[in-house]
C-alpha cells in the first residue's frame, strides 16, 4: 500500500515538476490526489504570476496536509513556500524542523528527494538526513537513493548520481540479509547511470566498445563478438534521430572493434574463421594503430596449432618485428585520434608493468575502455616488440632451433631495461628463467613433468609455461585453464597432477590464495592420487610453506614413500628450514646430514645442507644452568 502511494505520487510530481518550467499544465484534479500536489500546484500560482502564494493557496496546501501526525508534510510545505518566497528565517526554522524530526518511511525520503532535486533541500542536507535517521532502516530507503540517482541523471547532473550511489552501496553494507532483487536493482542502476554518462560525455562508440570489451575480458568470446559486430553495423548508419546515440562512431572504435574481434575468435578454436579474420585485418591498411598486434595474436594461433605450422608461426612473428620497427616513430593517422573529451577515460597505465610491496611484477592490464596503441602509450611498441621476440623465442624452442631461441632472447633484454637489471644483479628474471629453460630443456615443469604434455597438448603447454615464467599470470591461468578444458582426459596422471599444481600457483599469483589452498590440498591429504608422481614432492614443499601447521606433517609423512633420491633431498632440506625456524635445531642437523647422505657430494643439495649445518654450529651455546 505504502510503495503504491508513493509510486502515485513520483508520476505526479514529476508532471507537477515539469509544469513548473513551463513545459506543460498541471489539472487542478490531478493536485488534489497528495500532499504535495497541492503544495506544488501553490507554489506553480506563485511562479506563473510572479506574486507571493497568496494565502488561499497556502491556506489550501496546509489543510490537505492537516491530518499529517508527524507534521512532516505540514514542515516540507512550509519550507517550499519559504524558498519560493526568499525568507530566510524561514527556511532555516523548516531546515531545522527537518533536520530534527525522526522520519521512518522510506516514502518520506523519496520525497524529500524529489525536493532536494528541484534545488529546495541542499542534496548535502538530505544525504546526512538518511545518514542520521534511515541508516540501514530497510531496503525502501535504498530504493529512494536509487530514485534520487536517477532523477540527477535525468538532470545530467553526473557527480551527484555518482555521490548518492556511493551512499546507496553504503547503506546496503549495514543492511544484515539484503535482498538478492535489491543488490540487483543497486547493480542495474549503477550500470545504466554509468552507460548513460559515458554516452552523454563520450558518445556511443565509447559505450559500445566498453560493453563487447568487458564480454571479452571475462572471456565470453562470442558475446564479445556479438558486441563488437553490434558497434560496427552501428558505425555504417546514418543518423536517424536526435540525441547522443544520432552521433557518428569514432573510426578508432571501430577499428579496436575489428582487432579484439579478430582476438576473440582466435579463442573459439576455428582456424579457418580466425585466419579469414586476421587476412581481412591485416589487407586492409599497413598502418593501422593494431597492425603489429594482429601479428601477435596470429603467430600465437598458428604456434599451437601444431609442429607443421611452427615455420609459420615464426615468420608471422617476424612480419610483426618488422612492422613494429618500420612504424615505431610514426605518428597514427589523424582519423584514429581519440575524441579529446574521452582521452583521460581511454587512457592506458602510465607504466609497462609495475612492482608490489611483496616484490611480485603486475604486468599493466588493459582495462575495458583502454585505447592503447602507439598513438596513445608511450610503452606500447616496446612491449609489444618485447613479446613478438618473446614467443618467437618459443616456437624456436619448440622446433629444436635453441640458437636461434637464445638470438631472441638477447634481443628481449636489449629492450627491457628493468629485467637487465635484474639480470645485471644476479636476481631472477623473465631473460635467465627462459635462457636456463631452453638451454636444458625445462620451464616451470621439469622435463619428467613436460614429458607428458605431448600430442595436441604441448605446443598450448609450452605457451602457457612461457606466459609463467615472463609473470604474465592472467594469461597464464587462462591458458592453463583451457588446457584443462581441451586435453584434461587425455592426460597421464603424471601431467593431471602438474597441470593441477601449477593452476594452483598461478590462482594464487592472481591473488586468488583461497583457490590455490583448496586446490593443493589434493597432494596433502592421505593416499593422494598423485603420490609418487615428480610434482609431489614439489607441491608438498609449497604446501609446507603455505600452512605449516598441516604441511609440515604431511611432508614428513611422505619422505618415506619418496624413491627419487632428488626429490628426497629436496624435501629433506625443506624439512630442515621448518625444524630451524621452529628452534628444533638437533632436528634440523639429523635431517641436514640425511640430506648429505643420499645426495652426491658435489651436488647443490649436498652443498646447501653442509653450509646449513655449519652456520647451525656456530651459533652461540648455551650455557648450562648453574
């Protein structure tokens, strides 16, 4: 009942609400149905004929809202009337009438609102209003924010829909069971008001990219394809109508449309549609500001495509190389500027990559409404040079050709600076993981866990174990996901346990630890499925680290079962490190020299545990108790 008057009385005072700019007529019948009604219809007499509200009028409003217990009514009419009439002394006393009154209906905010949208109440007054008194109450007074969102965009009054949705999402926190209707009418709106600034500010070309590019980067391709084909028969038509969507689309947008389009069906698996895509892109004009990156995603569709397409894979990254070093100081082409009104919402990271507190890289992502090409990022050509050598050192790698792998690599670091460095240093880097993989036949997995990656599986293997070991974790994931998808039942239990343990790592470098947790726990628990496979001993040194509490007695469980004699001392050094920083330090010995008894001597095993336990011995004793 309460929701119904009060949507009755939204549907008048907007008609009431145009009235007062002249835009049509209020019937005197349609003002006697509310309160408010009829003090707006007071306060329309006053504006149409320049006078103060005569006192029938006033003496009218006020008896309509006579019966009104709490005087709210009676208060909000007053207070319009002051407004209209420029008193002052009166608006502060109604101001502060307001302020103190304790109003529960949520209807009674959405009015207010509805004032506060004709500049009546200030919306600072308002919004510490439902701070100070509907707080949480219930789900109508979160509705009546949304209302008062949109009637800022109807208003294109952007900054302030922004700031009353903040509030809205707010509040919704303090609700304790918030309905799953009302979190999806918050969602609704919040994506309908920002749909609607981004066309009023940037037009629909911005929009249009912005909905098949968030598709895209949740992976749903042919939703994104959908998307880009939408914006692209829409940039072929004429203007038909007034308002923002009459506006032409920026050639730029369409022509990021027709690249991650080309992108996207590369990861449907139909060669044939990809290759039809990327001819028709890469005919059309050499200059294009994604040209180079088209060569990219060519040579990394035709680099798992299998041994036979390797050499065409290879040139492909070459052609891109070439583009890239032709067109590196060119300027792009005028038509694909960014529209200036839209350069600072298109704008790529100011950084390649950067560092976090952890020393964990975090390659730049390329957000939904990023524009990025050499036109508009600074870094742009270097990584994308940086990985044309990059994958082009794989699928040499891949084809036997390790000299020519090496070539790419040195052509790799010239151009990264921050992993010369790296390398300069002695420290891990994208340049040493690779050239130590190429050279003895290994990445991430070791070369008993890539053996049984063969077949269709190895080529996609290999891409994925590139992107991890260059840190390039979303990719990573990604690929080790869909490798899951496509060869998972083909797979020995050898490669299903690496395949698990390095989906785990790259979860977790994601920042998804409670993912990686639960996945590892499959190589913990008692009688795993992967017992004695070359990734147990590996997984259960992580899990150790990860939570000592049940990884450590796992660990110590499974040594006995552990034949690879590498792989046990591997552990046993592992086990020492716990039993040291627990204080256990005889413990630690006994499993230092466990260690120097199995491994050969001049191995790095038998010299770390040798090094440990003379820095054990030197530590200062203990003296005995007097």
């Amino acid at each position: 009942m309460h929701n119904d008057r009060h949507l009755g009385a939204h549907r008048s005072l907007v008609i009431v609400v145009l009235s007062l700019f002249g835009v049509m007529q209020v019937q005197a019948a349609e003002a006697n149905s509310h309160p408010f009604e009829a003090m707006l219809t007071a306060i329309q007499l006053a504006v149409e004929t320049g006078q103060p509200v005569d006192r029938k009028a006033r003496r009218y409003a006020e008896s309509v809202v006579k019966a009104d217990e709490t005087g709210l009514y009676r208060t909000l009419v007053l207070l319009v009337i002051a407004r209209v009439e420029d008193r002052d002394k009166a608006i502060e006393d109604a101001e502060a009438k307001i302020a103190e009154t304790d109003w529960k209906a949520a209807g009674s905010l959405a009015e207010l609102h509805t004032l506060q949208a004709l500049n009546h109440v200030s919306r600072t007054r308002a919004i510490a209003f439902a701070q100070q008194h509907l707080k949480g109450s219930d789900e109508n007074t979160i509705r009546a924010f949304l209302e008062l969102a949109q009637c800022y965009q109807d208003e294109l009054n952007f900054a302030a829909s922004r700031e009353v949705l903040a509030h809205a999402r707010h509040l919704l926190k303090l609700l304790s069971e918030p309905s799953d209707a009302l979190r999806s009418e918050l969602d609704t709106v919040a994506r309908r008001c920002a749909n609607n600034e981004a066309l009023i500010v940037h037009g629909p070309g911005f929009v249009l990219f912005k909905k098949a590019r968030e598709r895209q980067l949740r992976q749903d391709w042919n939703g994104a394809i959908q998307g880009f084909d939408v914006l692209l028969a829409r940039s072929l038509e004429p203007a038909k109508e007034e308002g923002p969507w009459s506006e032409l689309i920026e050639p730029i947008y369409t022509q990021a449309a027709r690249f991650y389009r080309m992108e996207c069906i590369s990861h449907l698996g139909n060669a044939r549609a990809f290759e039809e895509a990327f001819l028709e892109y890469t005919n059309e004009a050499a200059d294009t500001p994604y040209t180079g990156e088209a060569y990219l995603i060519a040579g990394r569709q035709y680099g798992q495509e299998g041994d036979n397409k390797l050499p065409k894979a290879i040139q492909t990254y070459t052609n891109g190389i070439r583009w890239a070093e032709r067109y590196a100081a060119a300027p792009v082409a005028e038509r694909f500027d960014v529209p200036p009104q839209s350069e600072e919402a298109t704008a790529a990271a100011a950084d390649m990559r950067s560092t976090d507190n952890w020393g964990n890289v975090r390659w730049s992502k390329i957000g939904p409404t990023a524009i990025v090409h050499r036109g508009t990022c600074p870094w742009y050509m270097k990584n994308l040079l940086i990985r044309l050598y990059v994958e082009r050192a794989l699928c040499h790698f891949a084809a036997g050709m390790t000299d020519e792998a090496m070539a790419d690599l040195d052509s790799m670091i010239a151009l990264d600076d921050a992993d010369a460095e790296l390398v300069h240093k002695g420290l891990p880097s994208n340049y040493r993981r690779l050239r130590d993989g190429f050279k003895t036949g290994r990445m991430m997995a070791s070369k008993e866990e890539m053996a049984h990656f063969k077949g269709k599986a190895r080529l996609p293997f290999l891409y994925a174990e590139m992107y991890f070991e260059t840190e390039q974790w979303d990719r990573a994931l990604a690929a080790y996901r869909e490798l899951k998808r496509a060869h998972w039942n083909r797979l020995s239990r050898e490669g299903k346990a690496y395949l698990t343990f390095v989906t785990a790592l790259a979860q977790g470098a994601t920042g998804d630890r409670k993912a990686r947790n639960e996945q590892l726990t499959v190589f913990t628990k008692k009688n795993s499925p992967y017992e004695r496979t070359p990734t147990w001993h590996r997984a259960l040194i992580v899990c150790s680290d990860i939570d000592r509490a049940k990884g450590v007695p796992a660990l110590r469980q499974a040594i006995p079962k552990i034949s690879n004699k590498a792989y046990k001392a591997a552990c046993l050094l592992k086990l020492a490190q716990h039993e040291y920083v627990t204080d256990d330090t005889e413990a630690a010995v006994l499993t230092l020299q466990a260690v120097i008894e199995i491994a050969p001597s001049e191995s790095w095993e038998a010299k770390v545990a040798q090094g440990f336990i003379n820095k054990i011995n030197a530590l200062p004793k203990e003296l005995p108790n007097e």
